[in-house]
C-alpha cells in the first residue's frame, strides 16, 4: 500500500520506525549539517580565513538556512499528525506544536538566516547562528535526559542558588565593612564587593581584588572554603537527578521490551517489573554468532542496539532495536531452530531459563499464568523456539548458501565481565 506523502515526511522527520535506513539518514545528514554550520560560523570569525574562504562560509550558510527552513515548515504541516494533537484541526495543532521548545529551537535556527535579507547586516545574529548546536539536543536522548533532570530538580537547584547569593551577599557585606575604608575604590560598596566575593566563593580567584588587613583575609579564607561545599550542592543535585533519568529511561524501554513478548502480555505490571529485573547484559561484535541452530535453548534475547540477523532454513530476517527472539526457549529448553549472528555491534538483555524458573517458583500465579501462555504458544510454535511474532517486523530475504560465513566460530554468550 502506498504510503502518503504527509505520512511518509512524518515518519522521515519525526518517529521513523526502528531500523528505518531512510529517517536514520535523514537524521544524519541534519546532525552533519549542523556541526558543519556552527563550525563555519566559528571559523569566519577569523579574518585571514574569512579572507581566503569567504565563498564557501556564505554558501554553507545558504544551504544551511534553506535547509532548515524546509525542515522547519516540514515540521509544522505534519504537526497534526503527532499523537498528543491528532484529533485536532491542523491549524491549531501546528500552533501548539510551535510553542514546544524544539519547535522554537528550530526557529531560531532559521531567524539568523531571513532577518538580515530583511533588515541588513546584523553582526549580533551570528550569536543566533551558534545557538543552532541546540539542535543536536533533538538527536541525542542524553541531551533530552539532562533537561528532564534539570527540570524535575528545579525546586532543589533554585533553593541552592539561594544559599550561595546569600553566601556572596554576607562575604561582600563583611569585606565592605572590613576593607571599605582601607580599599575605598574595591570595597567601597556592596556591590563593588560583591565581584570580589563571587570569584571567591567559586574558587576562581582572579588576585585583581584581594583582602589586605588581617580581618579580611580571615574571612577570605573562610569564604573561600564555603565555596568548595556551596557548588558542591547544585552539582550533587544535577548528577544524581541525571543518574537517576538515565536509569528510568533505561527500565522504561526495558520494561516496554518485555511487556510486548506474548508468553508475558498477560503478567500484571509488578510481575513484568520482577522479569525486568533478571535481564543481563551481553555485548557481541559484529559476525559473532549469538546463538547455533541445533543447540539447546535456554534463554531468550532482547536487542538494546546494534542489529542481528536470524538465519532460518529458507529465509533471512534482520532485526533491530526493540526486537526479540528466542521466546519459547525460556520455558521448553528446545533446541535452536535458526542461527542468529550479530550484524553490528548490539548490547543484547539476556533472560536466562534458570532465572525465570526461580522467579516462578516464588511466585506460583505468576508461574500459572506464564505456563497457560507458553502452552498455547507452543502448539502455535509447533515445538520451536521461535514464534511467529518475533518475526514479524523484520526486514525478510530469501536465504542463500553463502548468507553466513563458514569461518565463523561457535560463540555462546556471556554475561559481561565474566571470562571463559
């Protein structure tokens, strides 16, 4: 079925599926653009270069706010297509999708670009222009993370920033009474005092304004050590608030992983939770073979990142993110029905057979309801380990004699950190 445009530019732009080669590309083209942009930007700043390459900085700017522009209204014709506006009139869901940040990053991005064709020469736009490396924060979950933390901890950093203006505001009060008369030209006010305490609770201490009398160094020193405590509080505030995103972030998608496998969509969330939690890590390079066909079965495997490939008798499936295979293998030990090789590097979540069987064990509805689901399933499976629904969303081609190499040795996975 043919898939229309609007659909189709949304799906580039905005929420591709996993393994679309397509929107990747489209991805990494814009992040090569921007990188190139604010490095442009930067170098024209030098005189001999903006000398000697002058033409190619103007033509790296023209694509890049033609680009962008593009981008820009791409993103707003198909804004109603985003789930929290779908239902709404296109007008007032492109209104609203201009007021989210990312939207207003993007138009800023593309400001610097129109306003001097408009209003002439504007040196100060050249600001803007370096504010387009925001844009990268749309590309990287980490960048997203760290917002999120800075936000959800807001109350605790304000209160900090309180603390520390309050410190400053005592030290350049006291050194002001202190030194005011003695130094009249650095103390003779607070806030000719306050420039001296700032570089002096954030240890920076610049020696352009120091104490003379022996009082004020006194409270010099004093201060100087509040300071290594005073910024020790917004940053133990960020980091942890920042650890702790990561990780929800990680058990969220974890967790989305397991809740979508069939022999588990029945569990409640706290089971699917205790599941969650016997995952381990494994890493595999590229060409390592995750699991041989004909091999016993006893664990299933869940693709963090990177990509593999499921050799079966007559065909070849590649799967990406968020896929998962080997399914019936936790429960019926049955042997391989397929070879699987890793195509890239990918960090694989391992759940053991044993694992599993000890949770059920403790829990005995959890385990009634996990052996009503895998009976079913294995008269579907036919006695494999591979069940139809771990197929499907896979890219599928028609397997060759040569489509895995023979020199490839024998690999089982490992937990990692642990040594043959």
């Amino acid at each position: 079925m043919r898939v229309p445009l609007k659909r189709r530019v949304y799906e580039l732009l905005e929420q591709g599926a996993v393994g679309n080669f397509a929107s990747l590309l489209v991805d990494r083209v814009l992040i090569a653009l921007i990188l190139v942009n604010i490095a442009s930007v930067i170098l024209s700043t030098e005189a001999s270069l903006s000398r000697l390459w002058g033409g190619l900085f103007v033509g790296v700017e023209v694509v890049s706010g033609l680009v962008f522009t593009i981008e820009y209204f791409c993103r707003l014709w198909v804004a109603d297509l985003h789930p929290p506006y779908r239902g709404m009139g296109p007008l007032r869901a492109r209104l609203l999708y201009a007021r989210q940040p990312f939207a207003v990053i993007d138009l800023v991005a593309v400001l610097p670009f129109w306003l001097p064709l408009v209003a002439g020469d504007l040196r100060a736009l050249v600001i803007f222009r370096l504010l387009r490396f925001l844009k990268l924060a749309r590309y990287s979950p980490a960048l997203r993370s760290l917002a999120s933390a800075l936000a959800s901890e807001r109350r605790a950093l304000t209160a900090s920033f309180v603390i520390i203006f309050g410190i400053v505001l005592s030290a350049a009060t006291a050194l002001h009474v202190i030194e005011g008369a003695e130094q009249p030209e650095a103390f003779g006010s607070i806030p000719d005092s306050i420039w001296w305490a700032i570089a002096t609770v954030t240890t920076v201490g610049y020696g352009d304004v120091v104490p003379i009398t022996g009082t004020g160094k006194i409270v010099g020193s004093v201060v100087m050590l509040m300071g290594y405590g005073l910024l020790a509080l917004p940053i133990g505030i960020v980091a942890n608030a920042f650890a702790r995103e990561i990780h929800s972030r990680e058990f969220v998608v974890t967790w989305g992983m397991v809740a979508r496998v069939p022999l588990f969509e029945d569990l409640n969330a706290a089971d699917i939770a205790e599941v969650t939690g016997l995952l381990h890590s494994h890493s595999a390079d590229r060409g390592e073979i995750i699991s041989r066909q004909g091999e016993p079965g006893n664990s299933m495997f869940f693709i963090a990142s990177g990509s593999v490939e499921i050799h079966l008798d007559d065909r070849v499936i590649s799967m990406h993110e968020g896929n998962f295979f080997g399914e019936m293998a936790v429960l019926h030990r049955t042997l391989r029905s397929a070879t699987v090789v890793a195509t890239s590097r990918c960090r694989l979540l391992v759940l053991d057979g044993e694992d599993l069987h000890r949770l059920m064990r403790r829990n005995p509805s959890m385990a009634r309801r996990v052996r009503e689901a895998a009976r079913e399933r294995r008269a579907e499976t036919g006695g494999g380990d591979m069940a139809p629904e771990e197929l499907i969303g896979g890219e599928v081609r028609e397997e060759t004699g040569d489509s895995m190499p023979d020199t490839l040795q024998k690999s089982t996975p490992q937990r990692d950190g642990e040594t043959e």
